[in-house]
C-alpha cells in the first residue's frame, strides 16, 4: 500500500450523469474540454460518475464536467471512494 505522503491526497466527486452515459464516451468528452489535466473517471454507471482528482483542483474539475454538459451535477465530494459508495450503494457493483 502506498502511503499517502508519497502518493498525495485525492478527492473523489461523484456527479449526476445520464443513465445511458458510458465511460469511454465521457473520457473522451472531458479531453476535448481540457486535453493536459483531464481528471480522471474512476467509473461511470447508474447515472452516476465518479472523478478523481487532487484537493487543489476539486473546483477545475467541476467546472471541467459543467463544461462538458451544464447538466453534470456534482452531488458529493470525499475523501473515500468508499464514502461515496455507502451513500450509492448501485456504484458499489459495476455496470455490466
């Protein structure tokens, strides 16, 4: 396990997204709005999305995503993947 001294800290937002949304097509999306620091999709399911991003830049990638599509709502940031996915229990299963 990396120690998060070395690693740094990260924060995880999970966005309200459209049902139908699939991950690749969100990637891509999100690299035509911002191509160098793109934050990075840890999954994308259920209507939901999870980003992962560093503390400095929790601002940057909501606005990123509302650029995207103003309809991207950020509904809640952690410190865990794991908080997010409590409070979601259908993210804590991959979307087949």
């Amino acid at each position: 396990m990396v120690v998060k001294s070395k690693r740094g800290r990260f924060r995880y937002i999970a966005f309200d997204v459209p049902d139908d949304l699939k991950k690749e097509i969100l990637i891509k999306n999100i690299r035509s709005v911002a191509a160098e620091n793109s934050p990075y999709v840890i999954q994308c399911a259920f209507g939901k999305a999870i980003m992962r991003c560093a503390p400095k830049s929790r601002e940057e990638t909501v606005r990123i995503m509302s650029q995207v599509d103003p309809s991207y709502t950020s509904i809640m940031t952690s410190g865990t993947i794991r908080k997010i996915r409590d409070r979601y229990p259908e993210l804590k299963t991959a979307k087949k």
